[in-house]
C-alpha cells in the first residue's frame, strides 16, 4: 500500500469535491459564462475594437505555437505532402467534409448532414443534454433527473426538438461505449482539414473547419452533455482545435466572430479543467492529459493572468508528476504499452511547448521523456508493432491521418530519435514522421536526416518497471515481471506477471489485448485475467482480484528479479511472484528463460513451490492467422511467414479464444492450455522453437521426438 501524506490527501479531497462542487454550482445554477466583452476585458482590451484585438492576438501567438501561417513555406509544404502523401491528404480531408468517420474498430460510419456529437454510432445509443455531474456513461442507464438536465437550449430549433424525443425515448444501453462520441469529439479531423488546407490552399477547407467548430460548440454548451463528462476529452479536444486553428490562421475566411466564439469556448474549456481535476492518490493518464491541455489552453491566453496561471500550474505538476508516474528506467507505472505512448506524447508535446516559450524545463523532465522513448523502442518488434501488453484504447493525442496502425508507434519514436539525436531510436524508426514534422518542423527533419544510423539490436531490461526484451536482428520476446500497475492499483495493467510473447518475422505467442471497457464488461474481465495471458493460473485463482473496471483489490503478486544475463549467445532472465502466497496452502511461481540466439530456440521454466496437492494450468495464446496443428499430445506447429515449434512436458488442449488487436476489434485466435493435478513442489519445462522453412522443422521434430 502506497502511503499518502495528509498534504496530498487534502490536495485531492479539494480537487476531486469541493473544486468539482464550486464549479457545478457556478455553472449549472448561476449561469456563468465567459462573453465576448468579458474576454477582452482579460486582454486588457475594455472599450477597445475586436478587430484590433485580433490582430494583436494574432501576431503574439504566431511566435508561441510551434505551428503558424509563419511556418507555411515552401520547404514545409513539401515535406507534408511527401510524409502524408497528397492523395491520403486529400482523403481524409474528403471523408470530413462527407462527416464520415471510421473510429475504435468501427466500419466508415455517415452521419449525413451533421454530426450527432452525442451518439455511439455503434450501439445506436444517444446521450441526453444533461448537466455533466449527474450523466451516466456505463450501461445503467441516462443518468438521474436533475434540475437543468436539458440545460441552454442546442443550436437550432430542429435539434431541441431531437432532444425532447430523445427524453420520452427507452434506450438500449446494454452495448453502449461512450468512447465512441469521445473519440469523434476529440477533433482530430482539424488536423486533416488543416493538413489539405495547407497543401491545396483551398478555402473549402477552413470553412468546414469553421463549421465544424462552431457546431459543436452551438451543441455542447459548457457542462452540458456526454462530451463535458471527462476533462482528459476537454484537455485533447482543445488541443486539437488550437492546432487546427494555427492552420487556418490568417485565412481571409476567419472571421472576428467566429475567433471570439472559438476564443470563449477555450477559455471555457481552460476553466473547466481547471476546476475538475482528475487528481488522485495515485494520477494516471487522465491527470497528464488535463495538465498538458492546460498548457496548450494556458499559451494561447498567456497574455491574461489566468492563462499565465494556468501554464505555471501545469508546469509545476508536471515536472512532479513525470516522476511520480515515470520509473526512473523510463517506464510507466500503469503498465500498458499502449498507454506510455499516450503518456509519452502528452509529456513530449508540453516539453516542446514548455521549451519553445523558454521555460527552464529540468533536467530530470528531460532525461525521463528520453527514457520514455528508449522503452518503446526496446518494446518494438520487427514488423514496426509492439505486443499488446496492458490495456490499449487506441489512444492519440494528435492522430495525423484517419488510419493508423494503433500498436505502430515510429511515429514517435521519430519524434525522440531527432529531439535527442539518438541513432538507436532511428533505426528502429528509419523514417521520419508527420507527428515529428508537426511539433519539430523542418529544423526536426534536418537533425533527423544528420543522424547516422545503428542497426544493432539490443536485448533491454528495465528492472524498475519489469520488463525484458530479449532481441536479435530476427527474434524478439517479451518478459513482463513487474506489478500489475499503478503500485497497487492496478489501473490499466492486466494480470500478467511473468507473461511472455515472442515473435520472429510474424507473432507467435501474443497477449489477447483489450477489446473495450464498458461495452462487455464480462469480456472485459476475461481478456484482462490472469487465464488471457501467457504465464500460469493456480487453483483457478486471479494473480490479483478484480475490483471495478479499472482496478484490482490488492496487488500482493510482489515480483522479483532474480537474474539477468545478456551476451551475444544468449539471454537468461528469472523472476518470481508471490501472488499465490495468498492461498490457503500458499504457492510461489517463477518463471525462467532462456533464449539461444543462434538456434533460436527458447527454453521456458516453470517452477512452483509450495506443498500439497494444487492446479496448475499453463496459457500459450498463439496469434491470430496462424495455422495450428497439433502434433500428438508434446507438440504444437505454428506457421505464418515462418513456423515455431512447441514442445511440452505434458498434454495440451486447443481452445478458441477471444483475441482484441486494437479497440473495439474481435477476432477468433486458438490457444493451448495444460493442466496438471500434482503435488508440489514442480518443475515445468516448455520449448519454443523459431523456424525458417517447414524442412528446419522437420529436421528438428525428427531430433527431438
């Protein structure tokens, strides 16, 4: 159990109740709201002409963004249109225009002629325009009756009417997932108009954009509705919109009213999170991403005092929180791989800030933000993927195209390898990237490109977050032998202590992945539990029990490294856990592996103490699209680009099983599972052999048989 100063304590009951409260009360019953007149006033612009102001505003921020109609040159645009590719661009920019998205595993969905900013086009749910306190996002229903539910009346006439209908309606929730709405409300989309405006110069462009904007501010009134639920979607959602507005600065089609509309509603949005900080014992992504907005939102008032505030306040718990959150070896506490790229990015995109406007960032910050991208380069296999260890929701900050591969994370690796002018990072990123482009501009490409490139690949350990990964130029496996996550927590960690994965030039054995959060909460359970992963379950007992969605009971699996050996032959790494300690009869696992470079073979083993008799069942999750063959009751044939081997001590079962590559996708995977009634204590031996051709492996079952 992590303890707790009273300080902190405080710190929290302030931010999460009695901020919170001030805040609802402010703006559910007393209505108030930053005007046009209000707004000027905190530029010092009182009687003064909008348009004056505008101009002024505009030059200052033209030198505080790392992105502005400055940076439109020749060079630039080049370089966009050959990282993005005009076509792509284009494409993007027209499924906009069309309101057409694809999003969290979802087929191209039309909204026709406006977008339904509260729906889950998915399950066909709808969120009423309910003050955001009392709005349920689970699948238990619309949420209490509360004064001002409907709250300001939405843009136009036509709408309120959908929401009266919307009241007398009974909704099907038992499938909803509020991500959805979230996700679309993100406003990535500004980023591709913005992108096409700049390589087509056609106006089009900013007046969707524009459009956009306008509308979903006239249709989420400030408090109002699924989309004010979260300030972490507030925090992305500004973000977003300030860039798309850096691209379309200085466009004729910009009028004065629409920047004093978009203007209030940052600001609004900067009051907002300001006020519903998602602070805790133990902070996680949620409370990165509303200090970052903060500093985004923060820049474009700084000449105000609440915008300069707001960046001093962010910045001050930043730098605390990245080593709160941030293992000294560079790898986050919640322990998803998929999050500590959303950390990373959102760490990464307020340094740039931070560093462009001159403040001095420490040292540590930097050091920490490098470590950080070392950990996912190590955590990247060949194919350019990383394995899907943890929770993953897919989550970016700034997505620069509409399709992306979701475990594919060059693009940032990109980012670090010209920030800190790293080759490593460059050869497992040997291009450069949009998102590097965006944040480094051309100067980022030019260091990139000045960067001489190291193709040596190195097996890592990162012993303070509890990861190995053992590699070679053609092999990689993963070693997870840390918590759960969270230091106790759980948080986005699964309960996969001293799991595995390994590959060659296709993936072998895999984590199941994720799938969503409350769209199947049994589901959920199931792909998050100790039998969805590759390591070993006894007396059908949870590594940690569940409590919630997103936390465990108590972590007492307690992990320890017991050896690391790593040389140009082989690697040796050893742990254990004591998360069976817990039983009755109590029950210790280690884990121990050992990986022949040459041969490419893996020796895994599997040691159990304790006394008595118990269950053991050993996982092997093998990836989708793989053939597989049993072959008699010790060995398994995997064959996808190339084969893997596996040999047992003890009779397996094949099984179906739910696999998740990315949110909100399913697909059908087979898995091996052996189970034993002994008495302990018990070794188990397990071989995995990588192969190249189907004759290798003949040769090999002839030898070994």
């Amino acid at each position: 159990m992590v303890k707790q100063s009273p300080r902190e304590l405080a710190r929290v009951v302030f931010a999460r109740i009695i901020d919170r409260s001030i805040y609802g009360f402010r703006t559910e019953t007393l209505r108030r709201a930053v005007t046009p007149d209000r707004l000027l006033r905190n530029f010092g612009y009182a009687g003064s002409g909008r348009h004056e102001f505008i101009t002024s505003f505009n030059r200052s921020l033209r030198q505080r963004f790392f992105l502005s109609d400055l940076n439109k040159k020749e060079f630039y645009i080049h370089l966009m249109t050959l990282l993005g590719g005009f076509d792509p661009i284009m494409d993007d920019a027209d499924l906009v225009h069309e309101n057409k998205y694809r999003t969290l595993g979802s087929e191209l969905y039309s909204y026709g002629d406006r977008i339904d900013w509260h729906l889950d086009f998915k399950s066909g749910r709808r969120w009423p325009l309910a003050f955001y306190q009392s709005i349920d996002v689970m699948n238990k229903g619309e949420g209490r009756k509360e004064k001002g539910e409907r709250g300001p009346e939405m843009g136009s006439g036509k709408q309120a009417e959908i929401d009266r209908n919307i009241e007398r309606e009974t909704l099907n929730t038992q499938h909803s997932d509020v991500k959805v709405p979230w996700e679309v409300s993100r406003f990535h989309q500004a980023i591709w108009l913005g992108k096409a405006y700049w390589i087509s110069h056609s106006e089009a462009h900013t007046d969707k954009y524009v459009s956009l904007v306008k509308d979903w501010i006239e249709n989420n009134p400030v408090g109002y509705g699924v989309n004010w639920v979260t300030p972490m979607e507030a925090a992305i959602r500004a973000m977003n919109m300030i860039v798309g507005f850096l691209y379309f600065l200085g466009s004729a089609r910009i009028s004065d009213d629409f920047v004093m509309q978009f203007l209030c509603s940052m600001y609004e949005h900067g009051v907002y999170i300001r006020h519903n900080l998602e602070r805790s014992l133990r902070n996680g992504n949620h409370y990165i991403s509303d200090l970052v907005g903060l500093v985004y939102i923060g820049f474009l008032f700084y000449d105000t005092k609440a915008g300069k505030r707001w960046v001093n306040f962010a910045y001050r718990e930043l730098e605390k929180e990245i080593t709160n959150q941030v293992y000294e070896d560079g790898t986050d506490y919640e322990k998803s791989i998929s999050y500590q790229r959303l950390v990373l990015e959102l760490f990464t995109s307020a340094y740039v800030l931070l560093k462009l406007n001159n403040f001095n960032v420490s040292g540590d910050f930097h050091d920490r933000l490098e470590k950080m991208v070392t950990f996912l380069a190590s955590a990247t296999m060949h194919d350019g993927r990383t394995p899907n260890i943890g929770d993953a929701d897919d989550g970016r900050v700034f997505r620069m195209k509409s399709e992306i591969g979701f475990n594919d994370h060059r693009d940032i690796i990109s980012l670090g390898a010209a920030l800190f002018g790293r080759s490593d990072l460059k050869a497992v990123a040997p291009n450069f990237s949009e998102l590097a482009l965006l944040l480094l501009g051309g100067g980022g490409f030019e260091r990139f490109s000045s960067i001489h490139v190291d193709e040596e690949k190195r097996s890592m350990i990162f012993k303070e977050g509890g990861f190995a990964f053992l590699k070679t130029g053609r092999d990689f496996c993963s070693f997870d032998f840390g918590d759960i996550g969270q230091k106790g927590r759980g948080g986005h960690g699964h309960n996969d202590v001293l799991s595995l994965t390994i590959s060659g030039r296709n993936q072998f054995l895999v984590d199941r992945g994720t799938y969503c959060y409350t769209c199947d909460t049994k589901l959920r359970n199931k792909l998050r539990s100790t039998y969805s992963h590759n390591t070993a379950v006894v007396d059908g007992v949870e590594q940690a029990d569940f409590e919630g969605l997103w936390s465990v009971k108590e972590d007492r699996t307690f992990p320890e490294l017991l050896r690391w050996n790593s040389n140009d032959e082989q690697d040796i790494v050893e742990a254990q856990h004591y998360g069976y300690e817990r039983l009755v009869r109590p029950v210790t696992h280690g884990r121990k592996i050992t990986f022949n470079k040459h041969q490419r073979t893996y020796l895994i083993e599997d040691n159990f103490t304790g006394d008595g008799e118990h269950t053991i069942e050993l996982m092997f999750h093998f990836a989708p699209g793989l053939k597989v063959t049993g072959l008699g009751k010790k060995f398994i044939a995997l064959e996808g680009e190339e084969y893997a081997l596996l040999k047992f001590q003890h009779d397996f079962t094949l099984e179906k099983w739910e696999h998740s590559p990315s949110y909100g996708l399913l697909q059908e995977a087979q898995t091996a599972r052996i189970k034993l009634h002994v008495n302990l204590p018990v070794r188990v031996e397990t071989f995995v052999f990588v192969i190249s051709s189907i004759e290798d492996m003949n040769q090999i079952l002839n030898r070994i048989q």
